[in-house]
C-alpha cells in the first residue's frame, strides 16, 4: 500500500501542482509562500539545533504553542518551526510564536517536495500533533535517523475503523514514531492496537494551555457598545451552523445581540448576506461596521480574537458540534468560566 502511494504522489506530480494553483487562484494558498508547498522554503534554516514541530491547523497549533513556548525558554539554544497546512493557522502562528520560533507551510506529501523540504530544514527532533499522519513526510523523516515524537495523540473513532482496513500501511507510519504519546486511555490502547511502539498517555494539552490573550482596552470598548444588551456567542461556526443560528437570534428577540466567529473568517462576507436575508441587522467587524443598538447579529470575521469574545459573551455554543466533523475545543470557554453548548 505505502509503495502503491508513493508511486501514485509521484506519477500525478504535474496534476498535483495544477489542483495546488487552483487552490491559489482561489485563495486557498497563500501566493506569497506558494512555494513552500512545493517543498522550497522561503527563509535560511538558522543555526544550531532545531526542533520542527507539525500540526495540520489552528486546533492543533494552539495546543501545542504552550509547549513551543516552554522550549524557547529553557532552551535558549534551540530554535523551533512550526508547520501546517491552512492560511488560518499560518496567520495564528506569525502573531502568536515566540522568539525563535517560526511558521513555514507544510509540503504536500510528494517525495520531491518532501526531500527538499528535509534537505533544507535537517530537524534534530520532529515532533507531530494530533492525527496527520502523511505518508511520504514520516517516513522520509524517520529514514534519516531523525527522532519522531507523536505528541497529543488522538484515534477518532472513524479514524480507528479506517485505519483498521489498511493495516499494514498505520503499522508502517506508527512505527516510524520513537515515542507516541496519546491524549487519553482509549487513544494510548487505539494507538497500541494500531502498532505503535510502546504508547503513553501523557493527557491532552489543551488542558495546559493558559487561556486565550485578549487586549483590555479593546475589551471595555466592545462593553460600552454593548450597552448592557443580552447576548450569547456562536464560536468557530462551519457552513451550516450560522443560519441555525441566525434563526435562533430571530426567536430570541431583537434586543438579544448574536455574535458569531466563523471559523474561517474569509466567508464572512457569504455569512453576513445569508443572515441578511434572514431579517438580521448585521455588523461586520472585519470592515469596522459599528455595533450599534439595532444591530442583531455582530459578526466577528477576524483572526484571533476569541480570547475577547469569551470573556464578552456569557454563554458560549460552540462550532463545528452540529456536524458530524466532532466539535471545537471547549477548553478555552470553560476555562474563563463560561457556559458551554
């Protein structure tokens, strides 16, 4: 199965860069760092040791930022990339890594980019979040010798049924770890059933994540605009869930403030027309529409600002929970002391 993969990334290299291009004309790729796809890094590796770090998105990057932090204090000498594969979390990280620590687009799972990417880059320690688990890029990895770590481990239960019928394939890329650390029991024993080598279950890192930043000033700002209105947060929302709860909003009343945060912020304009057509009065904050006292909905399609809205909003539902995808993370909530739905 690895070598039918590993045949048929590298037979469809040129409809591969062809599907990568329409993504970029879509704006789904960044076109100023398109080539860090490809396997081409757009910064010198600095010198020294590096620690490379991998984590598909915004959920998995924030978990482990607590522990990329703690690296670049205690040890000076390190430096740290991080890499994912979505515009969102590449935003995230440039305003939220610390000093020596830095964000590069992962490659697409092709040899040619993943050899160059390794070329360039020659971590010392590899350190994987989560459950992406790209064939070509493990396994090249472990193949140099490079120390691979799977950290916050997690085997949905789809994922576990899948990988079931190709078991020689998860037996390959899980042995390819030299220490894998789940997020819970089930995903510690999932991961043994699977073929990892001799797992752990360290607990999930979002419980030691410190709550989400937010900017006082711009805090006070929003409560005087409220201006003691009700109001309650739909969070991280995906297609689908604004309209239900556009029409939730509708059944609470006019002087009920809905605020919502897609997800991806980029659909805020799509969001705001169908709410319209709802009945809703909406604000948008990406282009500084005023939130005013008839406004009914208040859509916050920005990046990295739910720290400010948790603490805005009383009572919280959160994204992605009406889908069959698994939810959001509702740690970040709970922690300020939030009601969660």
């Amino acid at each position: 199965m690895l070598g039918l993969y590993r045949f048929a990334t590298g037979a469809l290299g040129p409809l591969i860069r062809l599907y990568l291009e329409r993504r970029k004309a879509l704006g789904k790729e960044d076109p100023l760092r398109f080539e860090e796809r490809l396997g081409h890094p757009s910064r010198p590796r600095p010198p020294g040791a590096l620690i490379w770090v991998h984590a598909a998105s915004v959920g998995e990057s924030l978990s482990v930022l607590p522990l990329v932090e703690r690296v670049c204090v205690e040890r000076p000498a390190v430096n740290v990339l991080v890499t994912t594969g979505t515009l969102t979390s590449a935003r995230l990280m440039a305003e939220r890594l610390p000093q020596r620590a830095f964000h590069q687009y992962v490659p697409v799972d092709r040899a040619a980019y993943v050899r160059s990417f390794l070329d360039h880059w020659k971590p010392d320690l590899a350190l994987w979040v989560e459950s992406e688990f790209w064939p070509n890029l493990l396994t090249a990895t472990a193949a140099r010798g490079i120390p691979l770590v799977l950290v916050n481990g997690r085997i949905s239960d789809r994922s576990f049924l899948g990988w079931k019928k190709y078991p020689g394939l998860i037996l390959t890329l899980l042995q390819s770890f030299t220490l894998a650390l789940g997020q819970t029991e089930v995903d510690r024993d999932r991961l043994r059933d699977l073929g990892a080598k001799n797992p752990e279950c360290l607990g999930n890192l979002k419980f030691a994540a410190p709550p989400l930043p937010v900017d006082p000033a711009t805090l006070d700002e929003l409560r005087l605009n409220v201006m003691g209105r009700p109001l309650w947060l739909a969070a991280s929302t995906h297609p689908g869930e604004e309209a239900l709860a556009g029409r939730v909003g509708r059944a609470l009343g006019e002087n009920v403030l809905t605020v919502m945060v897609p997800r991806h912020p980029q659909r805020g304009e799509a969001i705001a027309a169908d709410l319209r057509a709802q009945g809703h009065v909406v604000a948008r904050r990406s282009i500084g529409d005023p939130l005013t006292l008839t406004t009914t909905v208040y859509l916050a399609d920005t990046l990295g600002e739910l720290g400010l809205f948790y603490r805005l909003c009383p009572v919280v539902f959160m994204g992605k929970s009406l889908l069959t995808l698994g939810g959001q993370n509702p740690f970040e909530p709970v922690r300020l002391g939030r009601g969660v739905l």
